[in-house]
C-alpha cells in the first residue's frame, strides 16, 4: 500500500506542475505578443493613429502647463530683481533667529 501511496504523491505533484504551468505560459504569451505589438512596424493602424494622437494631446498639455507657470516664474523673478536691487535679504520660514 505504500507504493500506490507515493505513485498517487507523485501524480498529484505532476497535475499541480502542469496546473501552475498554465497561468505561466499564458502570461508569458500576452508579454511576448504585447513586447511584439510595441514595435513600430507591427503597430495596426488604428494603434498608430491613437499614439499620434496622444503625443498631440501630451503637447497640448505641456504647453497649457507652461502658460500656466509662466505668471508665477514672471512674479517670483520680479520679485527676486527687486529684492536684489534694494539689497534686501528675506528670510523665508525655517529659523527665525
């Protein structure tokens, strides 16, 4: 009895194998076929058209974030010319020793 106990062990652990396997082989297909699809020249032409426009839309966005910036760099350099004019040295929060 024995013997039939570690031949049904054994089998046990070859199902588990191939049953873990699976998941693995198939994740490691959706990697291949995603790492497959990222080169340029197998994109479909839909997907081409979709990076287009989300590099247009990712430029928009920058320069909407520089309009955006651009009055409080324009403040704070003022600011700094005229505290560099007058020879004034702020302290700004930390010590007020």
């Amino acid at each position: 009895m024995a013997v039939l106990r570690d031949l049904s062990i054994i089998l046990i652990a070859v199902e588990v194998f191939f049953i873990a396997l699976m998941p693995i082989v198939v994740f490691g297909g959706l990697i291949y076929g995603l790492g497959w699809l990222q080169r340029h020249e197998n994109l479909p032409s839909w997907l081409k058209l979709a990076q287009a426009y989300t590099s247009l839309g990712q430029a928009y966005v920058e320069l909407a974030m520089a309009a955006v910036a651009r009055p409080f760099l324009f403040v704070h350099s003022v600011l700094a010319t005229v505290q560099r004019w007058l020879g004034v040295n702020v302290k700004t929060g930390g010590d007020t020793q």
